[in-house]
C-alpha cells in the first residue's frame, strides 16, 4: 500500500477556490439547537473556512465555519434529504458551488 507523504496525513480534503460561473449556495444562520448534529465527512479545519456533512433529525445538511478575524460564524445549507445533499457535497468539494 502506497505510504501518504508525511505532511497529508492529518488533512481532510481541501475546499478549492470555486471558479467563476460556479453555482452559489443558500447559507442560513445556524438556527436552535442546530450544533447538535452527526458529522459524516468534514474537510480540513486549517483553512480559513472549513465545512462538515452532517445528519440530524433525519436530515442532512452542510454547514460552514468561517473564522473571521477573532469571530467564529457558523452557518447551514443544503438541509434535506442524504441523496440530494450527498451531490451537492460533492459538488461543493469539487469547487463547482460555493
């Protein structure tokens, strides 16, 4: 099995930079109770902004976290069902929305 470089090994993928013309998301304030929630995937949290895939209640959603400056915002999109924001997860990981 081949051996991952040393400086990988602690890495979630990295969110590229979206291009032009690349769909944007609808982002809404965490609401109550929102941190509550099982995450299935996450990208690396040593970016500026960092995202998780996340379950609760039946639904799945993204959230974001932005550090900015010395605030931290969180937010949510994509609430619904797995099938529907499996593909936009993708989508998000391959800088095809943002």
């Amino acid at each position: 099995m081949p051996q991952m470089p040393d400086h990988h090994r602690h890495h979630s993928p990295h969110v590229p930079v979206p291009g032009p013309g690349c769909e944007k998301l609808t982002w809404e304030p965490l609401g109550p109770g929102g941190m509550k929630a099982r995450v299935r995937d996450y990208t690396c949290d040593c970016q500026p902004t960092y995202y998780e895939l996340c379950q609760s209640g039946g639904q799945h959603f993204i959230r974001r976290t932005r550090r900015i400056g010395d605030e931290v915002v969180v937010d949510e999109c994509a609430r619904g069902r797995h099938t529907k924001t499996i593909v936009i997860w993708g989508k998000l990981l391959a800088a095809m929305v943002a």
